[in-house]
C-alpha cells in the first residue's frame, strides 16, 4: 500500500530494472518504493509543492508541479537533479521525449514550454490554449 503518501497519488513511474516505483501526489512529495514488498526505499527532498503529473524516459522522471515548475528526477536515485522555470500559473503536465532531451509542461497559464534537459534552456514556448493564457 501507499500509505505514507498523505495525499492523492497524481502519477507513478518504476525504475528502469522495475524493482522499485515512484509515487508522485499532491502533498509534493516523491516516493521510492520497493516493488518485491511494498515498503518504503526513500523520498525525493525539497519536492515542496503539490505535484499534478509525472512522466518518465529512460533513467528521468519529470514531475510537474503547484509552485510554476516542472522537476527533474534521478529514477534511480529518486533524487531531484533540475527544475525548469517559465510558467506564470500551476504546472498541470509534463512530456519528457524517447530519448530524455527534451521537456515541456503544460500549466493552468494554457502556455506550454519546451526546454532542453541537459541546459535547462528554453527552446520555445507557446500559448495551446487561448483561453487560459494569463495577459
């Protein structure tokens, strides 16, 4: 059971060998846990923020999240190793490509941002959703 994550789960991810899975929920903490028994292995520090959606690829996870980012998450270590910054309102989804060079969130603003993984810059940005968007 999940029972030391104190709110909903918003998104789940496994390790790359499958032997432990990620919980993500909207008490902003990241959860390691074992897959053979169910117990705990660890927590990601400073997540900090309630947390709507968690993608992975290869050994990364991104997590988007309350406080207008989207984390970067070591799947292996369960540790946050980037943030990316843009939004103007709460991060709602996250993308992360085959390959894990490229992200992009999606948040309550309807601006969805692209950045590069490894420099962290932004490759552009766009309004998906007029109606949203802040002025």
């Amino acid at each position: 059971t999940v029972a030391e994550q104190t709110a909903t789960v918003a998104g789940l991810a496994f390790t790359t060998d499958g032997k432990h899975l990620l919980t993500a929920a909207r008490d902003g903490r990241i959860v390691k846990w074992k897959t053979s028994d169910g117990k705990k292995a660890g927590d990601v520090v400073g997540a900090g923020a309630p947390i709507h959606d968690l993608r992975t690829s290869g050994r990364f996870a991104v997590a988007a999240c309350g406080d207008k980012t989207v984390r970067l998450i070591d799947r292996e270590t369960a540790q946050q190793i980037g943030q990316f910054r843009g939004h103007a309102e709460e991060t709602t989804a996250v993308a992360i490509s085959a390959d894990g060079a490229i992200v992009a969130g999606g948040g309550f603003d309807g601006v969805v941002y692209v950045w590069n993984r490894e420099s962290g810059e932004a490759v552009c940005h766009f309004v998906a959703a007029p109606g949203l968007a802040s002025p």
